[in-house]
C-alpha cells in the first residue's frame, strides 16, 4: 500500500500538465466603441455550460462552473462597456430591453483521452497524453420573448500530460478555458452588435416597444 502511494506521489511529482487554446476561432481583439452612445440597453444574460454535444439529449448542464462563467462574461462585458446594466437573474428579464442567451457545450473524444491518460500514468508522464476539449457556443438574442437572431461558434483546447510539459505549466488548463470562453463571447457580442441585433441611441429614447 505504502509502495503504491509513493509510485502515485512520485509520478504527480515528476509529470506536468499544460493547456493551450487551438485558436480555429479567430481572435477578437476589441468589440464595437460604444462610448458615444448616451442610450445603452440593459440586458439579462442566460448563462450556462453543458457536457455533451448541442442538440442532444445527453447533454448534461455543469451548475458547478456557473460562478467561473459569470466572472469571465462579466470581465467581457465590463472592459467593452457594452450595456447599461447586466444581470444573471432570469427574474430580472421582464426589465430588461434584451435577453442574451450564451450556452457553451464542452464535447471531445473522451474514449480517446481516457486511453492516452493511462498510457502516460502508466509510463509514469514519459509518454506525453494529450486530452482536447471541443467547444460549441450558442449564442441567442431575445427582445419580448421573440428570438431576434441566433448565432454559434466553435473551438478547442488540448491539453497535454508529461513530463515534457513541466516548463510550460503555467499554461494551465483555467487559464485555456479563460483564452477560449472569453473568446467566443468576444465573437458572439461583436457580431451582435455589429449586425445592429442589439440597438443602441445617441439620445435618451426608448430601446424597445413594451407590448
């Protein structure tokens, strides 16, 4: 028993494990300059990260990761100054002028990452393993419960398990995760606004008809 946890320890020790975005989503450098605008909506945000693949049925939702996803959106948002007021609270919608639905759904090949992960346990990190995480964004706009256009990106991360990866272990996997999910919101807001899905005016007036 003693010998086995010394193995185990031995082998965390001496492996590494680093995580680096695919970049097959182009990256959004900045979002629109919204700044000139005096009139900015308020906007609900429907948040919420699931396991699986989009459209299925076992597709599970990871409540878990809500408080990460909220700090990463909300860090998109705050430095882009995009809207008047943002909130996460499904209750708040009838006040809002739109509701902004941001479903992520992490799918890869885990068969595969299961059996590459064993290998490089087994050779205790000598052979690098790589896992990679797929990542789908749906992205909705709502105005008064009617769906004003829907959008959805796609990207990766990989990340790699071996002692080769030692020296680059500060590419953790939160710090991926960060890379990529920032990213696709980034991709998702920006085409938003852009397409004038999401109006904004030069004067006080009224962002939406309240039926």
């Amino acid at each position: 028993m003693l010998t086995r946890l010394i193995i185990i320890i031995t082998a965390l020790v001496i492996s590494g494990c680093a995580s680096f975005p695919s970049e097959k989503l182009a990256k959004v450098e900045s979002l629109p300059d919204v700044s000139s605008y005096k009139q900015k909506p308020k906007v609900v945000i429907d948040l919420k990260l699931f396991s699986g693949k989009p459209g299925t049925e076992n597709a599970i939702e990871i409540a878990q990761a809500q408080p990460e996803l909220q700090r990463i959106t909300s860090k998109v948002i705050d430095d882009a100054q995009l809207f008047a007021d943002v909130s996460y609270d499904s209750f708040a919608q009838a006040d809002a002028d739109y509701v902004i639905k941001l479903h992520l759904y992490n799918h890869g090949d885990q068969g595969a990452a299961a059996v590459m992960g064993f290998l490089s346990g087994f050779t205790f990190g000598v052979i690098p393993a790589a896992a990679t995480d797929k990542y789908t964004l749906q992205a909705e706009v709502f105005q008064n419960k009617q769906s004003l256009t829907t959008l959805e990106n796609n990207d990766e991360m990989t990340t790699w398990i071996g002692i080769w990866f030692i020296p680059m272990m500060g590419n953790t996997p939160q710090k991926g995760f960060e890379a990529v999910f920032s990213n696709m919101v980034k991709d998702a807001l920006n085409k938003m606004v852009a397409e004038k899905q999401i109006k904004y005016a030069l004067l006080p007036y009224p962002l939406r008809t309240v039926s």
